[in-house]
C-alpha cells in the first residue's frame, strides 16, 4: 500500500509544496529516503523509528522506501520528520490515509515520540491556507500557525496525541491566535496646531486609503504631520499584519 502526506519545502520565503509518499514493499529490512534529502532528513529516518517504538510500535519486517516528491527540488530542515512518520504510519494501517490528505504538516520528532517546533510554520499555515488544507504542527506553535486566517490548525504535544486525535479518541483543543503586540503610535493629529488644510488632507488620506505627497521647505511640518498618520489609521487586521511584514 502507498501513503502520501502533503508537507513543505521552504525556498527563502516561499513554501513549496511537497507529497511524502510511503511503500512497503517484499525484500529485505530497509528503510531508505529518496528525493534530494539533505543530512537533516536523511537523519529523521533514526528519529522516526525512536519515535514510533516510543508509541508501543515496530517497523514492519520489510524494504520501506520513502519518496519526496517533487524528486528535483532540494529538502532541507526537520520539519520532514512528522510527515515522514504520519507517512509510514499510513502505510501501515495504523493512520488513516484519507484522513491525513486534508493537512499540510511539519514537525520534528523527539526520540520519546514528542513534537518539537521546527522554523518556518506560519509559511507553512499560509501554503496550506491557499491549497484549502488543514496544518498539523507542534503544539507550541499552534498560535503562530493561527495567523493564517481560517484554517484548521491542529496543534499536537506528541505523536501518540495526534494519533488519537484522528481516530477521535482524544480531540486536541483548537489553537488560540498568538496575541498582537499594540503598536506604539507617534504623535497625536489632535495636538498639531494649525496645519488645517494639511490635517483635511491627512484624514481624508486615511479614511479613503489614497495616496499622500508632502512637498515644503525643511521645518513646515511634514514629518510630524506623517508620524501623526498611524495614529488616525484603523488597527490592523491579521491578514493585514500578515502583508506588511
């Protein structure tokens, strides 16, 4: 049986998507990652077999080999290790496969089956955000994750813990958005004396959203008056906080 799970590959600041696929096949014991697997990946093979003997588990007496498609794009970082287990455990009929088609997830594995978080979640929420998927991630990074806007975020302490979940067993709370910290705002429009016609200007700027030129000699007041901008401006939304980052 073939098993895939939907990850990401990070290229700077951009999340690509990658498809960990599983086959168990006839020959002997092995357990082999192909697909550009930098030494981080190549090493969540040990911390996937740690992992799920911690769970009570064995790998099944077969050649595994594990795919990570596309085959051509490089694989950096150990986000790949939950994936890569959620992956095998599919393949072994102890995850649903079906079930796990609708998230994207990263994660690294501890060798005592807990979830450690990984850089890089919140380019993976927003990936999944435009695929129409879920993101399975570690706990600890479940409110970064809920910066993405509307999306089903799963944020699991451990492996035994997200399996349970999926079988429905034992639900994982839904993560709570990271609290935004309040900006600090310039000076106040309203303790600008005079300027009448350029605070008309700067209002009009900030309720309709255009554009503003300020041109004068040095000393008229144009850079206290645009310091006073944010502070007429409507707080800010998470998409928002999200594009001007």
């Amino acid at each position: 049986m073939i098993a895939s799970v939907s990850t990401v590959a990070y290229l700077g600041l951009e999340a690509r998507g990658v498809e960990v696929q599983c086959n168990l096949v006839a020959g002997l014991p092995s357990f082999v990652v192909v697909g550009l697997p930098d030494k981080a990946v190549a090493e969540s093979r040990e911390r996937v077999r740690a992992a799920i003997a911690a769970i009570g588990l064995a790998l099944p007496p077969k050649r595994i080999i594990l795919n990570l498609s596309p085959a051509d794009l490089p694989k950096e970082g150990s986000h790949f290790d939950l994936p890569i287990a959620l992956a095998l455990l599919a393949a072994m009929g102890v995850a649903d496969a079906e079930t796990l088609s609708g998230y994207v997830v990263v994660g690294e594995l501890g060798l005592d089956g807990r979830i450690a978080p990984s850089p890089g979640v919140l380019l993976a929420a927003l990936h999944a955000s435009e695929v129409g998927k879920g993101l399975v991630c570690p706990v600890a990074q479940g409110p970064e994750a809920a910066w993405a806007g509307s999306i089903e975020v799963v944020a699991a302490p451990d492996l035994i813990g997200l399996l349970n979940h999926f079988k429905g067993n034992q639900l994982l709370p839904a993560a709570p958005a990271g609290e935004m910290d309040t900006p600090g705002y310039g000076p106040d429009l309203a303790q600008v004396k005079g300027q009448e016609t350029a605070k008309r200007a700067l209002e009009i700027a900030a309720a309709g959203g255009h554009n503003l030129l300020m041109i004068g000699p040095p000393g008229a007041g144009k850079s206290l008056l645009a310091s006073c901008l944010p502070g007429i401006l409507p707080p800010l939304d998470a998409a928002e906080a999200l594009g001007i980052m």
